[in-house]
C-alpha cells in the first residue's frame, strides 16, 4: 500500500512511517516545514512539504495522486493558541478528506482524542483565555473533525488514544466505544493504525484504546 499521512513529523507519524516501511509499504510523510523532511526519509518514507492551513483540497489532492489512503496525525501542538487548534486539528482533517475524496481515496485512518465529544462548550469558544479552555478547544476541534469524517461516504477509522507515553510497545491493547481513562504507548497507537490498514479491519468504527491484555490484531478485528 501507499499511504500519505499528514502531520508526518509528529511522534506517532514518525513511528508508523517506519512501521509501514518496515513491512514493505510506501509511506508518505505531509510535513510543513522544509527542515523536517530528513527527520521523515530516516525512516525511509518520502516527504511531501505542504502546509494543510495555507493549501485547498484540490492542491492537496495533486500530492495525493496515487495514494491508497490517507491518515490524519497533525496537531498544532503543545504551546499553541485556541485558533491553531482549529485550523490545524479540525480544519486540517477536513481538508485531507476533501483532498481523498477529489483523488478518489477511500481509506481513511483519523487519530483523534480520548474523551473528544466531552469537551464544555461554554469553554470551547475563540478567543480561550486560559490553558484549560485551550484545551476544550482542542477537543472540541477532534470531536467536530471526527464528525465530519464519519458523515462521509468514505471507509473511515477514527482511533482515540488514551494518555499518550514513550515507553516501548507491548503489543496488546483495549479497545471499546468507551474505555477506561489510561495510557498507551505511541508505538503501539501506531501499530494500531497500521493493522487498522493493512488488516482492512475497524472500517466504519469509531474507538478509544488504552493498553490491555488483547493483542492489536485480534483487538482490531472484534470491533468489526
């Protein structure tokens, strides 16, 4: 498979770029800054330099010409004001949907947020003014990009990762609509994705994943 994935020089981008590569896949890293493109080919994926807040889907979907699916791994990141939060984690995945559809791509993997459709909206509103309402933008920014993809006729997954770690994969998860607060592995979110692909499996599912007892594969697979 060919598989474009935006945001591509996030953590968990970075790790499923070398996990697809690894098992002998095309992986294509969306990144917006011209100095993050040899991070990416380290992990011998091939770099897009294309910004999903300046571009419109018909320019994206130029970059996607040949791509058999996309997966949604931007954010703005840690530091960044309300604003960014929605024209990054909302607005961004909206235009990457558009740009698959106009390039005839079918398969769609979104990483979003554990608890997304939680978020008070007495908070989550524009100009925020504090760190916690910046984060209720954030997650109201997941929960409307996770909305908007599922009313789409494409074969979509939406994966919500509970808290995010750096510690080695373990290879086994849970996975429910809803699960329990905890954490997982970013190595292991990835190979989440990767089997979500690879495997055709969690097609049509929305899902929370922590870590848990049940292997990726057979996790993925009980979800439909």
């Amino acid at each position: 498979m060919k598989i474009a994935i935006a945001g591509g020089h996030g953590q968990i981008a970075l790790l499923l770029a070398r996990q697809l590569t690894d098992a002998g896949h095309q992986a294509i890293g969306i990144v917006r800054n011209p100095a993050h493109v040899a991070d990416v080919e380290q992990t011998g994926a091939t770099a897009v330099v294309a910004d999903l807040e300046q571009l419109d889907d018909d320019d994206l979907a130029l970059r996607l010409r040949g791509v058999d699916a996309v997966v949604f791994a931007a954010g703005a990141g840690p530091g960044s004001g309300a604003e960014r939060k929605l024209s990054v984690d909302r607005d961004g995945a909206v235009v990457l949907a558009d740009a698959a559809v106009r390039s005839g791509i079918e398969r769609y993997v979104m990483i979003s947020a554990m608890g997304a459709d939680t978020y008070d909206a007495t908070r989550a509103v524009v100009p925020a003014q504090d760190e916690d309402a910046v984060f209720q933008v954030y997650l109201r920014a997941k929960a409307e990009a996770d909305a908007n993809l599922r009313a789409r006729r494409l074969r979509w997954t939406i994966v919500r990762p509970g808290g995010l770690l750096d510690t080695p994969p373990q290879g086994t998860v849970t996975v429910g609509r809803t699960v329990p607060r905890g954490s997982i592995p970013r190595a292991d979110v990835a190979a989440v994705v990767m089997h979500a692909l690879l495997d055709d499996t969690a097609v049509g599912v929305q899902f929370e994943v922590t870590s848990g007892d049940t292997p990726i594969p057979a996790a993925l697979a009980a979800l439909g």
